[in-house]
C-alpha cells in the first residue's frame, strides 16, 4: 500500500489539487448566483 | 465580455496551471518546452512554488487594497470603502493562512518538520496574528461609524508592518529558506518553463481574488441592506 502511494505521489496530488480547485469554483460560482438572486430579491422589496 | 465566460475561463486557467505544475517532467537537463529543470535539494519539492508564491503574493495584493481603502475611507467616510477594507482584509488572511499551510507542508519534507521558527515563517505568524487582531477588534466595537473608523486606521497601520514582515525580515536575517523568486540583485533566475508556469499562477490566483473580493463585498452589502429592512420593519 505504502509502496503504490509512493509511485504514484504526484498524480494522487494532481487529482487532489484538481478535485479541490472544481469544489472552490463550483462553490464560488454557486455562492455567485445565490448572491445574483438575494440582490433581485431586495431590490424588489 | 460575457462574466460567466471569465470565470470559466479562470477555471481552466488555473486547472492548466495544476497540471503543468504536477504533470510536467523534472529532468537533469530539460530539452523540451514541458520539462523543468532539477533543482538542487528541492527535486519534485519545486512543484510547491507554483502555489506557495502565488498565495503570498494574492496576500500582499490584498493587504495593501485593504490599506488604500482604509485611507479612503479616512478621507471621504465613505462606508463602501470600510466594506472594501475589511472584505480585502479578510481575503488577504484567508490567502496569508494557504501559504502558511504550504510553506509548513514544503517546510516537513525539505528540514523535516512542519514548524522550525525560521525568520520566514516567525515573520508570517506575526502577521496573521496582527490581521486576526483587526477581526477581533471589528467584532469587538458595536457602532458603526466608530467601528469604521477605528478598524480603517488599524488597518493602514497592519499595512505598514505587512512589507516589513514579508520582504525586509526574511532578507536582513539568515534563514535557511530559498532565494526569494526576486533575488537580492532584484533579478530573477528561473527556467523559462518554470517562469511561464509560475506567472500564469501568480494571474490566475490574483483574478481568483478579485473575483472572491467582489462576491465577499456584495454579501457584506447584502448583510447591511437587509438587516436595515428587518430593523425599519
């Protein structure tokens, strides 16, 4: 086991970092539209 | 140009730079344009400057829009400006942390330890208590105007001693951290590969700020507004 994580360090930290950076822009882009729909809401009121 | 499409864009930027960063060879004499070169004592460890730097570097940014900020809203009491501040503060501490947290992952595997109170990362834990001081002095005052004004001249203050903690200390005491990328001759001496990479980081991480300041200033102002209208209901 410890052997398969060392030969392969580098692409388990390259889907790691990949995987970590769409969660932050999916979060960020999500936050984006709730906060585009919040500012219409008040707008309103 | 369409926001959606920059922000897309962003994306694949910066998912370019993690695979070039993470995929590309390092090789003892690099003969191709995907290849970096070994650098000595750091080999695959290397791979740590294309984000370590960049976090830094979108601290630093971030630190001084929230001290030019502070400054106007001296200047010209202008709440927005108090929002600006305390918005790029608080990026600028978020950014300050993820290059903590990377020069400590580096700092284990290069000297063996997370934490050895090198002058580097002494001078980094200064700074993120001075900054996590101005939140606590934020959340500490009640008024508004007097809150503003208190939190905008600690926060030129908290600017002032950013450079000293970042580019002064680090080069007047010995530490056994590498050569900054902008070296004592005010040169930089990096692999044209390695360069591009880097610089497509330092872009990418300083759009994804400015891109987190503005959704973090509209949620402030989203905050105020309706609290105003739960108050005056």
């Amino acid at each position: 086991m410890t052997e398969f994580f060392a030969d392969h360090a580098l692409l388990i930290v390259l889907a790691g970092s990949l995987l970590c950076w769409t969660g932050v822009f999916l979060f960020l882009l999500r936050m984006d539209r709730a906060l585009k729909h919040i500012e219409d809401h008040l707008k309103q009121g | 140009m369409d926001m959606t499409l920059l922000k897309f864009l962003l994306f694949f930027w910066l998912a370019g730079v993690i695979l070039a960063a993470f995929a590309f060879p390092i090789v003892p004499s690099p003969r191709h344009w995907n290849e970096f070169p070994v650098i000595p004592g750091l080999e695959d460890k290397a791979r740590i400057l294309f984000f370590h730097v960049p976090m830094s570097w979108t601290a630093v940014v971030a630190f001084i829009i929230s001290m030019i900020s502070a400054i106007r809203y001296l200047v010209r009491k202008n709440g927005n400006d108090d929002i600006v501040s305390a918005a790029s503060a608080g990026l600028g501490l978020l950014f300050c942390v993820l290059a903590t947290v990377t020069g400590s992952l580096w700092a284990k595997f290069n000297w063996g330890s997370f934490w050895n109170w090198d002058p580097r990362e002494t001078s980094i834990a200064i700074l993120l208590l001075i900054y996590g001081a101005y939140f606590a002095l934020r959340s500490a005052i009640d008024g508004e105007e007097k809150r503003a004004m208190l939190c905008a001249v600690y926060a030129i203050l908290a600017g002032v001693t950013m450079p000293f903690f970042i580019f002064i200390v680090p080069r007047i005491v010995a530490s056994l951290h590498p050569e900054p990328i902008v070296n004592s001759q005010g040169k930089i001496h990096m692999n044209p590969t390695m360069l591009t990479v880097f610089l497509a980081s330092l872009a990418g991480f300083t759009a994804l700020y400015f891109w987190m300041l503005r959704l973090r200033i509209r949620t402030m102002k989203a905050e105020i507004l309706s609290l105003a209208r739960a108050d005056a209901a």
